[in-house]
C-alpha cells in the first residue's frame, strides 16, 4: 500500500517474538530485534514500513484508531484504569452472539 508515497504494509498478527506484515500481497514473518529502531509496541493494524528485504520493520505510523479494553489492577495501588490494547486502525466492528445458546451476558461483551 502507499501512503504519500511510503510503502506501507500492515500488521496482520503479533507475538512475543515475531510481527505477520501483509505487504505486496505476501505475509512476512518479521522478528522483533533487541538491537531495533523500534522503540514502541506493534499491534495488530498498524501500518510499518520495512526495510528491503523485508525483514525488519523501520518505522511504525501514526495510529487513527485504536480498540482497547479496560484491565484490572490487581495491586489496588491506583484508581486509574489501565488500558490494554487489542488492535489499531480499526474502522468497522462486527459482534456476533448466538441467539439460543449460550444464553447472551453482558460480561461477553467488553
């Protein structure tokens, strides 16, 4: 994809170790390195340019949306809520429930 002019893929998955970038029609597998330009986290929607041999990531771009949950603070020590990330550059949402069973709880939905 192209942005202005940067070619730009997309962070289709992440793990621990490594980001799944769907650029040029491929997924790349690229690992994160301890010694990486990147200084933040990657998630799922995030648009990344990759150097050539598509093997890093060089740059993350600026995120436009971001879907995140609340998460509990198992200290107690603050009454801020802390926010736990899901994906980001998100436009549409689709919730599917079942309409017989399992009976529909509000707590499935966050």
């Amino acid at each position: 994809m192209k942005n202005q002019e940067v070619d730009y893929g997309v962070v289709v998955e992440t793990t621990k170790q490594d980001a799944f970038v769907f650029f040029h029609q491929v997924v790349y597998q690229v690992s994160f390195k301890k010694d990486s330009c990147i200084n933040q986290l990657v998630f799922p929607g995030d648009f990344v340019v990759l150097n050539e041999s598509c093997s890093e990531i060089k740059k993350v771009l600026e995120r436009h949306h971001i879907l995140s949950r609340a998460t509990k603070d198992y200290t107690k020590r603050s009454e801020v809520k802390k926010r736990k990330i899901i994906a980001v550059n998100i436009d549409y949402a689709v919730i599917v429930v079942s309409f017989q069973e399992p009976e529909f709880h509000s707590s499935f939905v966050d």
